[in-house]
C-alpha cells in the first residue's frame, strides 16, 4: 500500500524539465520518455537563460514546478553549464531543491566530481544508441518515480 502511495505522488503533476541545446538529443530524449514514462510532461528549453527565465516563473507556481531537472551540461560549453547549475541552485525555494541530473557526453572523472561538488543530485553520461537512452529511462522510472520518495515543494512565504 505505501509502495503505491509514493508511485502515485510522484507522478501527481509530473513534470521534468530537459534543458539541452542539441536538437537531435532532444529528440531522443523525448522519444525516450515517451515510451517509458507517458505519464511525465517533458518542457524542453535549448538554452540556459529559457531555463532560467522558466523556472524562475514557476518558483511562484506550485502546480507548475517540475519533479525533476535534466541538463545537459554543455550549453554550448561546460562553463556555461556550471553557471546554469550554479544559477539554479541560487533560486528560491522550492526551486532549489528540484533534484537536478546533470547530462553529458562527458565521462570525465573532474566533470562527474565537478557536477556533484556543485550540487547535482545524479550524473549521467549520454548514450550513443537509442537503446541506451531506453535503458535510462526505464532506470529513471523505477529509481525517480517508482522507489524513491520526492519531497512535497513547499512555498515559505
């Protein structure tokens, strides 16, 4: 009974953002999420002030804030993805706590350590086959929505 409670908080207005500035894994992304999580509503931005300017409108929206963040972390360049990190962490409540999963091409030991210093909640290396997304996301599904319990966004006013 309590396994389906959480399964079924976690999908209550489900929504992850995905900011990526590459078309083509955008739609492998959303291809991805499609099949494997139907009951999530991917809002896709391709820079890191669309993210910015996003999630600063939702921080006053509770039904609006998403239940996770995906980005990539060059956006063009990895300096402007820590940025973006570091932008998002210095948000208002709930904002800040959204778990944040840094995305990347990347498989390099000081950009994982980087990522979780700055506050990531997971890092992931990109896949280079379509099957390979599918097996994230079916991952992220039984991990994110599935087994973990996500905090209630909360406003303090």
């Amino acid at each position: 009974m309590n396994e389906q409670v959480t399964y079924q908080t976690n999908f209550k207005w489900a929504k992850v953002l995905i900011i990526e500035d590459s078309t083509d894994h955008w739609m492998l992304i959303q291809n991805a999420m499609q099949r494997c999580l139907p009951e999530v509503t991917p809002v896709h931005v391709n820079s890191a002030a669309k993210a910015i300017d996003l999630l600063n409108e939702w921080c006053t929206q509770e039904w609006e804030i998403p239940k996770l963040i995906f980005q990539d972390l060059y956006l063009p360049n990895r300096e402007d993805g820590w940025n973006l990190l570091k932008q998002i962490k210095a948000l208002p409540g709930p904002c800040n706590r959204i778990p944040l999963i840094i995305l990347s091409s990347s498989a390099s030991n000081a950009d994982i350590e980087e990522a979780y210093r700055r506050g990531s909640s997971s890092y992931l290396v990109k896949p280079t086959k379509f099957e390979g997304w599918i097996a994230y996301f079916q991952e992220l599904r039984s991990y994110w929505w599935e087994t973990v319990t996500l905090p209630p966004m909360q406003f303090s006013f």
